[in-house]
C-alpha cells in the first residue's frame, strides 16, 4: 500500500518546483491540484507569484491542466485566468478523471507528474495510473472539517515513510 502513498518528491512549497527539477525528471506534462495547492480553499485570488510560476512552465513548454475536486465554476474560472485546461468535479482519487487529464495533455503518461496537497486524493490517484508524483505542503493551514481529520492519517503515512528511508524530501 505505501507504494501509492508514497510521493516522488516532498516540496515544502510549489513555487520551489522548477522547470529544471521537472526536466530532470522527465517532465512534460503537468496535471495540478487546485485547493491548498495553488490557492487556499476558501479563496478565489490567485497570488501573483503563482501566475507567474504557471507562465514560467508554460512558457519551458510543458502542457498543464487543472484537476480538482472542486466544482466547476471555480475551477474553471482559475483555470481561465492560467489559460490552461481544467477537470472541475473530479471524484479524485478515482481514476476516470486522472485518465482523462492523462488525454487532454496529449503527452506519454511516463512523462506526467500530477502535483497536489493530499496523499489520499492526488498522490494515491496519480500513482494508481503509474504517474510521477509531488507532494508540497498545503498552502493555508485553515481546512475543512474532513480534511483536517483526513491530515492526521497523513501524517502517520508520512512519519512511516521517513521511518522506511521512503520519504524524498526536498526541505
């Protein structure tokens, strides 16, 4: 099971994720959480220093989409402001959408990364599909009831990751 838990890089913070890391890696594609990832939950203003970390990949090349768990009016207005392709309402980490995301980028699947927030949602549906992973630390500290109470199973994942010499932080 940790193998699905278990992501390819630990960022501290997604502006810390560079063309250069990404090309090391063999990047092409980028499918991107929305909430606490690149914005908090609760908010609808993009920070300026997302915007231009989104302008910087596309920019070297890569293909990005949004895939979110969020609804559709959101998500794709954000999306919109990125000029870039989004999945609102993905049921994630159910594979239908990560499959889909997977087609709408046009780009080997070998050659994916999904970046996001949860170990649970966004790691565990990437690694069902054999994609490359990143996991960075929520943007806002302040959650939903669940999510709060999903990050302390995270927690427990992580600490036995980095018990096992699993864990690739990038601190």
């Amino acid at each position: 099971m940790f193998k699905y838990l278990c992501p390819d890089l630990y960022m501290t913070n997604i502006l810390d994720i560079n063309p250069a890391l990404l090309k090391s890696m063999g990047v092409r594609g980028i499918i991107c959480d929305l909430d606490n990832t690149i914005i908090p939950w609760d908010e609808d203003i993009l920070q300026t220093e997302i915007i231009d970390w989104f302008a910087t990949l596309k920019a070297a090349d890569f293909k990005l989409c949004l895939l979110s768990n969020s609804l559709h009016n959101r998500v794709n207005g954000i999306a919109q402001i990125l000029e870039i392709d989004a999945i609102p309402a993905a049921i994630k980490p159910r594979k239908g959408a990560f499959r889909k995301a997977v087609d709408r980028l046009g780009v080997d699947p070998r050659e994916i990364v999904v970046i996001g927030d949860q170990l649970f949602t966004d790691i565990f549906g990437g690694k069902r599909l054999a994609l490359k992973t990143i996991l960075v630390h929520p943007i806002a500290e302040k959650e939903l009831f669940w999510t709060l109470f999903v990050r302390r199973f995270e927690r427990l994942v992580l600490t036995g990751l980095r018990r096992r010499g699993l864990l690739n932080d990038q601190d």
